[in-house]
C-alpha cells in the first residue's frame, strides 16, 4: 500500500493540476503555492517547482511560460485541462447550494449532477485533517430570520413531471388540494416558474386559457400527468418582475404607505434593515414615526402582528382596522378559555 506520505504527494499534485490556468501567462509557483495553502497544503515554493518539473514528464500539455519572470505554468492552448473531480473550493461551494438548488433542478439535471454532490461531500470529508477551505462549511451557517418550519413532502414522481413540463412548455393535468379545499381539485395548468421560498417551492403558473398567474405549492400536488399542448404564456411575463411585485408575499399586487409608530429598540432594527428605499423614521419623544412604501400583503400583516406592542399602525385606514380587529378577535379568543 502507498505511504502516507505518498498518498499526500498524490492529492496535492492532484490539486495542483486544478490550479492551472488554460491560457497565458499561466500562475506563477509562488501564486500556486499560496493557493495550495489555502486549501490546506503548506508547501515550500521549491516543492511546488518540483512537483511541476514532475508532471510536465506525465502530462507534456502543461507548458511554462518563460517569457518573463518569474516562470508561469499552464495547460497549452487547445489542451484539455478538464481534470476529473472537484477541488476544495468547488467541493465547498456545491455542498453550500445543494440543499437550496436540490428542489429546482430538473430530474435530467439531478441526475447528471448528482455524482459532483457525492464527490464534494467525499472531497471535503476526506480534507477534514487540513486546516483551511475545506473546513468553511463546519464554519458558517445560513438560519431563517423567522421560526424555522421543516420542508414539506413533495411526490417525487410529481416533482419530476411539473419539472418536465415547466422546461418543455408543456401543460399539466393536475390535482391540486387548495388550504380552503375539502379535496383535490382536477387543473390545467400552464406552468411559467419554479419559485422556493423558505421550505416551500411554489409552481407559477396559469390555469386553463385565463391570464391570471397563481402560484401552486407543489407539496398540495397529489398528481400530475403532462399533456401534448403548449404553454400559452401571458403576454410580457417575467419571474423577475412578478416577484418584485409582492406575489410571494401573498398580496394583491398594490402597494401602500404604511404609517406606524414603533418604539426605540425596533426602530435600531429598521434603521439597520429598512422595510423599503423610501423608509423614514423620525423621532417623537420616546418613540419613532414610521413611513415606508411597502406591499399591500398577508407577509406584512403578519409582521406586524408578531411586533405585538411594540408597534402601532396609523395608516393606511383598512390596515388599521384590519390589525385593530384581528388583535380584538385575538383577545377575545384567549378570555373565552
């Protein structure tokens, strides 16, 4: 069996094939150094210089560009430099988006990418003795602002179906069980986006010929069956432009001026994180005005409420006296106990 020391020689040159540019002037062993040690292999320069003399003899696409110095190393020009596996860095990253993008990659593209989610776990877990990038991932973490909610369970056979039609254009026969809904119902459906909020991914999409862009949560999809038809999208639609809207934030599409007073802790927070581009916030005593242009949405009642007293809405009139009527509701709901 190879040494340790052999076995360590062999990945980092391993490395150091990745690290080579495809075109001139190349890297220089002392920039190759330094990234080899921030992806945990502390080498001398002179070591670097070696294991490139090394590798020239194995792979004569390797050239060196002596023009200037100092020296730079690269793959020659029309020679593949396309190494199998992953580095550190790739490894890192595809680990970091695999949960978030598993939801939205077509079956085909799963399929095919798949095996570069098994290499990167593998690869960061067999660089766990280095200290350096590989150890990144065991360093940060990405949390939901509000109170985390597991993922619901989508059919996977549905998954793959919505996906196939969404990327040929094609319309879906679906049954869709609504929250209001005692059973699922049978749509047609003109799918336009893939959209994942949070733990949810949503389906956007038109039903029948109407023009009206609803969103479907696939999770409330029991079944699904691609039709022959085409899409007929809406005119001028963008996911871009639709979201920007508010519609993920459950709206009606319109925005207000939102007027409230907040006290001073909470008034840092927004002065930190603004609920909008136009946000002012002006003190008054112990207090702050708030005004902001925001969406007229379920998303922002529900911040709101969950402000409790420490905020109190001044306009526009209807969302007074929306929040006003669910806190009284919210009252009388805990004295009838």
């Amino acid at each position: 069996m190879p040494s340790d020391s052999s076995r360590n020689t062999l990945t980092r040159q391993w490395e150091l094939l990745k690290l080579l540019p495809s075109h001139r002037p190349g890297k220089t062993a002392a920039e190759l150094t330094q990234e080899l040690a921030e992806l945990g292999y502390k080498v001398t320069k002179r070591t670097v210089e070696r294991d490139l003399d090394s590798l020239v003899a194995v792979f004569p696409s390797i050239e060196r560009n002596d023009k200037g110095q100092p020296f730079g190393w690269h793959w020659a020009k029309g020679a593949s430099s396309d190494v199998p596996g992953v580095n550190v860095a790739e490894a890192l990253s595809l680990r970091m988006i695999e949960e978030t993008i598993r939801p939205l990659l077509p079956a085909s593209v799963l399929k095919a990418v798949e095996p570069r989610f098994r290499q990167a776990a593998n690869k960061l877990a067999s660089q766990k003795q280095h200290p350096g990038l590989a150890q990144w991932a065991d360093k940060v973490r990405n949390i939901p602002p509000a109170l985390p909610l597991l993922p619901p369970k989508i059919d996977q056979a549905v998954l793959e179906t919505v996906q196939g039609a969404l990327l040929n254009e094609i319309q879906l026969e679906v049954d869709y069980q609504s929250m209001d809904a005692d059973e699922p119902q049978t749509r047609v459906l003109h799918p336009l986006a893939m959209v994942q909020r949070g733990p949810i991914t949503y389906l956007v999409a038109t039903a029948y010929g109407y023009d009206d862009i609803r969103i479907y949560a696939l999770h409330r999809i029991s079944r699904a069956e691609r039709l022959t038809d085409r899409i007929r999208p809406p005119k001028g639609f963008n996911i871009d432009e639709y979201i920007q809207l508010g519609a993920f934030q459950f709206g009606n599409g319109k925005s207000i001026k939102l007027k409230a007073r907040v006290v001073d802790w909470l008034a840092r927070i927004l002065g930190e994180t603004p609920l909008s581009e136009d946000q002012k916030l002006v003190q008054d005593g112990d207090e702050h005005l708030l005004a902001a242009t925001v969406a007229d949405s379920w998303q922002l009642r529900w911040w709101i409420l969950s402000q409790g007293p420490n905020i109190k809405v001044r306009g526009p009139k209807h969302l007074l006296t929306e929040i006003k009527q669910t806190l009284t509701n919210t009252v009388s709901h805990y004295e009838s106990d």
